[in-house]
C-alpha cells in the first residue's frame, strides 16, 4: 500500500516544477492571508477557487506542447465566435455585456482569449518560422486586434489591455525590427485624440480622475484617494494584520479584489510591498528562464508571453491602485479573490511547466 502511495505522488507530482510551483505557493500563502482580513467570509471560496485552479494547473502541466500547437487555432476560433455571441446575446450587468448564459453556467470568454491569444500567435510564427516576413506581423496584428476589439467594446478595457499585451509579447519576441515598433508607438500616440473620442464616459473620467482625484472626492475620485491613503498610512511595517482602518471600516472599495494591494499596503506597509514584489520578481524571473531554455520558437515565444503577461497584470494592478494609472478593473495576479482569473492564472502556470518539461523532445 506504501508503494502504491508513493508511485501515486510521484506521478502526481512528475509534471510539476518545484522552483515555479514555490514562488506560485509563496503568493498564494500571502493571498490567503491578506483575504482572512480583507474578507475572511470569502476564504472557504477560494479554498475552492484553489483547488480548482491548481487541478487546472496540473492538467496543462502533463500537456505536451505539440499538443498544445494542435489546440491554438480550435481555442482561437473558438474564442472568437464566443466574443461574437456576447456581443448579440451577452448579459449585461453594470452596464457592461461581458458574460454570456449557457443556461447551467455563465462564462466570460474574454479570459479564454488571455491564454488563446499568445497560443495562436506562437503558433502562427512557428509555421513560417524558416522565412519570417514583414507581412507576416501585419497578419499577427489583425488577429490580434480582432479580439482586442470585441473585448474592448463590451466594455472591458482592463482585458481588452491584457489581451493586446499577451499578443503584443509574442509579436515582440517574433522579432519585430525596431523602426516598425517606433513607427508603431508613434502612429499611437497620433491617433490618441481619436481614441479619446471613442471612448466611453465613464473610461474618460477615469483618466481625468487619475490627474485631479479631488475633484470629484465622493464619486470617481473616491476609489484613488482611499487606496493611496491606505498605502501611505502603512507605513514602513503597516499596522498589523487586521488593524488597517482603511480596510476594516471599509473604506477601500473592492478591497478583496482589484483593491487589495491597498490592503497589504496598510496592514504590512513598504515591507510587505516589497516581499510581494520580490515573489513576482523570483516568479517572473523562473518564467522566463524557462522560455530561455525552451526548444522550439512556439514553445519560447508561448513561455515569454504568459510569463510577461504576470508582469502586466501586476504591474497595471498595482499602478492603478497607487495612483499612477487610471482605474481599469484588473485583479492582483494570484492574490486578488475570484475564480475564473485564477484559473486562467493557473493554466498559464500549467503550461510554463509543460515547456519545461518537455524541453528536451524534438518537436517536428
């Protein structure tokens, strides 16, 4: 029975990579921690959430890439007729049409296009990986920007960002010359006052708000002024887990969720902060080293983008949360309380292991 149990977690744990799977197990311990003060009635739920996501985790871990290179354009198609339904059957809710009802289950396919994406562009630069030509990134692009545009006119602009950054990484590392990517950044910011006059409402006060979030202290700006205070209240070591008054007395808005970098800020001040940056940096760093050493341009350009994508959400998350950037509904990767984020976190996980893995099989 011993023998058993043991071939049992060998097996079980095979897959796994034990650097990766460390730094993912240190966030989620904070993760953890942090909702037991933010929103301890929240905790038996992302038990779940975890679990779940981890099983997830494991399943694209053992997923060969050659596999994963026959699943990108089925995901990608898929994707894509998903986003088309939401937007002629989509449930709306806060004035936004993101969620599409089966009828047992709602789904939200803007997530599955956070993993499909950089699986379709990899995919896609790996068959013309002899001769890469310079149409071949403006064909990268519009499949890029097809989704990126359905996911924006929900409207959800945090996952419309994640997306485009998922693609763009790929298209980066692709080896998009440097003059097109000038050109590109520069054509932007020409086109920026366009883009400003297709925005919504509410995403333009956002902007404005970040500039003057006193003028609007009680409304727009509320969200701004209570996290930075939060933040700076914590001081050096904060105040101690489940003393923070900002947290507590409930004046940090979505404070288990897109605000709960706030949180730590208070409740264990630049110490924290700086603990949790490093964890993302030891994460982040093993990400990559593991695209460094994948076999194959499909497996690299994968690895690359799901480990940058972290880098985004993060980075995005926390400048949102202090100030820096406008306000766009993006959760604290693996830390911030929900399932379906997590999820598609964990089978980012997944597959970074798969690459590792597999490393040394000759892919055709």
């Amino acid at each position: 029975m011993k023998d058993v149990l043991s071939r049992f977690w060998m097996r079980l744990i095979e897959p796994i990579d034990v650097p990766l799977m460390g730094f993912t197990g240190l966030l989620m311990a904070i993760a953890l921690l942090v909702l037991g003060s933010a929103s301890p009635e929240r905790l038996p739920a992302q038990m779940l959430n975890i679990f779940a996501a981890l099983v997830v985790m494991r399943l694209a871990a053992q997923i060969q890439p050659q596999r994963l290179m026959h699943l990108a354009l089925p995901m990608y198609a898929i994707g894509i007729l998903l986003l088309v339904a939401v937007a002629l059957f989509g449930d709306i809710s806060k004035g936004a049409r993101r969620w599409l009802n089966l009828g047992f289950m709602r789904i939200q396919p803007s997530e599955l296009m956070k993993v499909a994406m950089p699986l379709m562009l990899a995919w896609y630069f790996q068959k013309r990986e002899p001769l890469i030509r310079f149409r071949d990134y403006g064909v990268a692009a519009l499949l890029l920007l097809v989704p990126v545009a359905l996911i924006a006119r929900q409207p959800d602009l945090g996952t419309a960002i994640l997306v485009l950054a998922a693609g763009f990484y790929v298209i980066f590392f692709a080896g998009l010359p440097w003059k097109v990517l000038i050109a590109l950044l520069l054509a932007a910011a020409a086109a920026a006052p366009l883009a400003w006059s297709h925005l919504h409402d509410y995403q333009r006060a956002r902007v404005m708000t970040l500039f003057d979030p006193e003028s609007d202290p009680l409304g727009k700006g509320f969200h701004i002024i209570q996290s930075t205070i939060a933040i700076g209240s914590g001081g050096f070591f904060g105040k101690g887990w489940g003393q923070g008054t900002q947290a507590q007395l409930e004046f940090i808005p979505e404070r288990h969720t897109d605000f709960i970098f706030a949180v730590i800020g208070e409740e264990f001040g630049l110490f924290g902060n700086v603990i949790l940056l490093g964890m993302y940096a030891l994460l982040i760093a093993r990400g990559l080293m593991i695209a460094a050493n994948a076999p194959t341009l499909f497996t690299r350009l994968l690895a690359v983008s799901i480990t940058l994508v972290f880098f985004t959400y993060a980075f995005v998350n926390m400048g949102m949360v202090s100030g820096i950037l406008p306000v766009v509904g993006v959760p604290l990767p693996l830390v911030s309380y929900g399932g379906t984020a997590l999820v598609t976190l964990f089978f980012g996980i997944g597959i970074l292991m798969s690459v590792h893995k597999h490393r040394m099989l000759v892919q055709k």
